[in-house]
C-alpha cells in the first residue's frame, strides 16, 4: 500500500529517498518516512512535497518540515519509544506541530535494534510523560491519527456510522486510566470487523 524510506545520515540519503518516492509514485504506491530522528536531513519536508502519509520520529524537525507536513496533511507519527531506548535528548516540536494543525500520532515503532516496544499502552504513557502529549492526544494518536497515518481514516479509527466496527472494551474508570496505568492490561474483550471477540464467561449473556 505504502512504501516507507528511513531518510537519515547513517541510512538513506534525501536523494535516495526521492528517487525511492519518484518511483513508488510511478507505480501509483503512497509513500511515508522516517526521518529527522537524529539530524536534520529534510526528509520530511520532501516527503511531503510527494504527498506523505505520514513523517515518523522527527525530533529535529525544522519549521519549514512542519510547514511543509502541515500543507500536504503528513500526519506525525511519535515514536517515544525509539526516543527512550536510544536514550535521546532531543524532543519533537510538539508545541510547534500543535500550533500548525499537524495531526500527531503515536506509535511503539516495536524493532529489535531501537526500539524493543510492543505495548499501545506503555507507549501513551510514553508519549504523555515525555513528550508531554494530554490524554487526548495520545489516545487520538492510537485511533483516529494512526488510521490517517496508514491512509485508511475513512474507515478506521473511529466510531461511525459506515466505518468498520473496530473496538476495545477496557475494564476501567476512565479514558485516561490507558495513559496513566503502568504495567497492566484492561483489556475486556474486542470487536474486530463487527465480530465479536469474547471472553468465554460472556457466551450465554
């Protein structure tokens, strides 16, 4: 559906990455980034001139990214994962990209080498004490955002009429319980596709 380049100093350069997204183009595929995770290569500013889903890490994303990602609607996709693990000093311009009307979304970016990170949950935590998203924000970036990263906000992402019937059933006393809770999963049951996904105990209910 997509095709993601890593546009960074020790990966792929910008001119690689505009020859990976010329031909993705070509071949009528989106394209997405990571980019901006170490220094400032402006990947994301050109990816955005190709119309991007979405810019991955950005922590030393420039205004002109920001006005660029803002423009063409390149969703941020935050990865404090990755931050916490490569022991980064640096934060995304989360004020800035805010103040832009970039939509954020959050992500565990969960890979063996910089970020061993499979929990939604710890991830909002992640993303609310370090990066110091509210717990809007980081719910938003788990539902709503992450569908429009992935270029399905149509029909993911949210609870609407028409759209696909995807949702958790949490066993807590309030949204923000899935930011704040450390160590611990809520999860009661899930419909997946209209489907329901049931505990056992619910069979004759």
């Amino acid at each position: 559906e997509a095709v993601d380049v890593f546009c960074e100093n020790i990966a792929f350069s910008p001119a690689q990455a505009r020859q990976v997204f010329e031909a993705a183009r070509a071949n009528g595929l989106a394209v997405k980034i990571h980019a901006e995770q170490l220094s400032n290569q402006h990947g994301a500013e050109l990816a955005a001139s190709f119309g991007a889903l979405s810019a991955d890490h950005i922590e030393h994303l420039d205004d002109a990214g920001i006005a660029a990602m803002a423009a063409a609607g390149t969703v941020a996709v935050l990865l404090p994962g990755a931050f916490y693990f490569t022991r980064d000093t640096t934060l995304p311009p989360i004020a800035a990209l805010r103040a832009a009307g970039v939509p954020l979304a959050l992500a565990t970016d969960s890979n063996p080498g910089t970020s061993p990170l499979t929990s939604p949950l710890l991830a909002m935590n992640m993303g609310a004490t370090l990066f110091r998203l509210t717990v809007d924000e980081c719910i938003a970036g788990f539902t709503r955002e992450a569908a429009r990263a992935l270029g399905h906000g149509e029909r993911i992402g949210r609870l609407a009429v028409g759209m696909d019937c995807d949702l958790a059933i949490w066993d807590i006393d309030a949204p923000a319980d899935l930011v704040y809770r450390i160590g611990f999963n809520p999860l009661h049951a899930r419909v997946v596709r209209g489907q329901p996904d049931l505990p056992a105990s619910w069979s004759n209910t």
